[in-house]
C-alpha cells in the first residue's frame, strides 16, 4: 500500500523530476547509505539472473527511437530502464520503489519536446545518466570491442540484473541514441544482443532536432546537452564548431554521421540479431512491425503479449509530422540539408 500524497505535491514532484532528470543527485552522506541498503535490499541471488538476448534500439534522435521502443517494451516478458532508474542511477531500484510508494508512477506529464509521448517514473527512458555513470570523461562514445572498462561494465550488468529480478521479467530492453555508434562495444558485452536500427526522412530528422535545440535551450537552458550536442559521432569536433551558427548543416552531418556509423558497425554483428526498418513504414503498419520485431528477437507471443502490442500499436500515427519540415525549414536550409544528406537518402528509398 503507498503513503498518501496529495496529487498538487506529486505534481510538483514530477515537474522538478523531468527538469532535473540529467543532473539530480544527493548528497554523498545520504547517497552512501541508499546505496548500501539497495545492494541488500536488491542486489543479492543475482549470479543466478541470466541476460539473455537483451534488445537494443539505435538510430538517430528523432527518427522514432522512442515510440517503437515505448511500444515494443508493452510486451508483458520485457523490462527496461525507467525514469526513475535514470534519476538516481545508484540506487536504481530504491528510485523506482520510493516513486511507486509515493503514488509518483500515477502522475503522467508530456515530455518536454510537447511531442504526446509521457514522462513518468514509470515509463522507459534511454537512461544516460546509468550509460554514462562510469563512462569515460565525456561520455562513451564511439566504442568498439577493443575497449575495456571492466567498472563501467561490471556496473551495467549488476544493474540490468537487478531490474530483471526486482519487476520479475526475462529480458531487457533499451532504447539510446548513443548507443548507435557503440553497437560493437555492446556485441562484444552481450554477444546474443538483438539490434533493432530505425531509420527516418533525414528532412524530417533535421527539422524535429533544430526544434528539439530550441525547446531544450528554453526548458532546461542555453548550456544544457540537449542543447549544446547530439551524439558524439567521430566527426564531432567538426559538426560542433558549426552547431550554432549553421544549424542545417551540424545537422545535416549529424545524421549523416549516425546513419554511417550504424552502416559500418553493423558489420560485426551476425545478420540474424539486426533488423533495420524505415519509420514510415513503421507507422503506417505498426501492428504488423511490431509482430515482426517480437519473432525477431525471439520474444514470446501468446494471446497475452498479442494483446499487449495490438494495443501499443493502436497510438503509432504519423499524424502529418514527417512533412512537417516543408513548412518549417527555409529553403536555404533544405538546399544545405540536401547537399549532405541526399545521396544517403537515396540509398535508403527516399525521394529526394
């Protein structure tokens, strides 16, 4: 049973909590004994939990990641990293406890890109904070199987266990952008992985990311990473000096970056454990992609589960978004995106 709390101070709560989901953190003479009572609370019989064939969502912000991810991880045997998780990422478990004593999992708000999708305790999150605790300094990008963290690594895997013993499920999921140019670190990590890339109008991916730049800049602030970066491909150093003054064109090369970053890792892993699907057919038959992704990654589907993604699927509509960028890029902008981004559009089926 949860404490009661009036729903104006939950509400309050969650305001703070999406705001602050990046750079909340406690003071270390209360995070250490949190920390301490969470490992005996939640992090013993774990060498008994297998990860077995976790999924992992890739591709360019804002090219669907999160809605196939929100409605792929409806299926009742899948358990992911929720905002909570992501909040405090020592105490993962203890985060989620508190919120769910606290009535805070009943509070859904919009995100803050006001794109329909809710925020919640409860709901999946790409958790950066939990990817990066241990990471290198400035995040761990670009990593292949030649690198070792074994902190980092031991982390990631005590963790995902604990998620996976404490919600009772048998397989994990997650969805990061970022992690769309460390997929052979990950193959290297679990070698079973499933991989699934979603790919979107590169127009449309460009237009949705200097949308997202402003939004952040004016919820979180000039200097917040949402604002000031993307992900750290290889090219960063070059797509960085531009960011601010040539917006179309970091951009532009951004997802350039990403989408050729996927092309040549994808390289690593074995056909049967990558699956590689456009957004707009995504949307336009969500039901029937959705199917295609539990088989292939090698999920249950009895009535149960079928019910579970049917009813995902009925919330996946384009609703007009994709051509949004007619309306809001300049025709300048379009004629820098596509000096950049055309021939690769075209490789994918796009016209352009």
């Amino acid at each position: 049973m949860g404490i009661p709390v009036p729903f104006a101070i939950r509400k309050k709560v969650m305001e703070v909590m999406q705001k602050s989901y990046v750079t909340m953190s406690l003071p270390g003479a209360l995070e250490a004994p949190l920390v301490a009572l969470e490992e005996g609370l939640y992090g013993g019989g774990l060498e008994n939990i297998k990860i077995t064939k976790p999924i992992f969502v890739v591709g360019c912000h804002r090219s669907g990641t999160t809605v196939l991810y929100e409605a792929l991880a409806k299926h009742p045997d899948l358990v992911f990293l929720s905002n909570a998780s992501a909040l405090l990422p020592r105490i993962p478990i203890l985060s989620n406890a508190v919120a769910e004593l606290f009535g805070l999992d009943e509070v859904e708000q919009e995100r803050f890109l006001k794109d329909g999708i809710p925020f919640s305790p409860a709901t999946p999150a790409e958790a950066i904070r939990i990817w990066e605790l241990y990471a290198p300094e400035g995040g761990d990008y670009c990593l292949n199987e030649n690198y070792s963290n074994p902190k980092m690594e031991q982390y990631l895997i005590h963790t995902i266990k604990k998620h996976l013993k404490y919600f009772n499920k048998t397989r994990f999921i997650n969805k990061n952008p970022d992690n769309s140019v460390r997929m052979r670190y990950l193959n290297k990590l679990f070698p079973d992985a499933k991989f699934i890339n979603i790919i979107r109008d590169g127009r449309a991916v460009c237009s949705s990311l200097m949308k997202v730049r402003e939004i952040a800049e004016e919820f979180f602030g000039p200097e917040h990473r949402h604002a000031t970066s993307g992900v750290k491909v290889k090219a960063w150093a070059d797509i960085e000096e531009t960011w601010k003054t040539d917006p179309a064109s970091s951009i532009g090369l951004l997802w350039k970056e990403v989408v050729e970053t996927i092309e040549r890792d994808k390289e690593a892993i074995s056909p049967e454990r990558y699956l590689e699907l456009r957004f707009e057919d995504f949307v336009t038959e969500p039901f029937n992609y959705l199917e295609k992704m539990v088989h292939f990654c090698d999920l249950g589907w009895d009535a149960k589960a079928e019910s579970a993604i049917r009813e995902a699927s009925k919330t996946l509509t384009m609703g007009g978004r994709n051509d949004a960028w007619k309306k809001r890029l300049k025709e300048t902008d379009v004629e820098k995106l596509m000096a950049i981004i055309a021939p690769k559009m075209r490789a994918y089926g796009y016209d352009v």
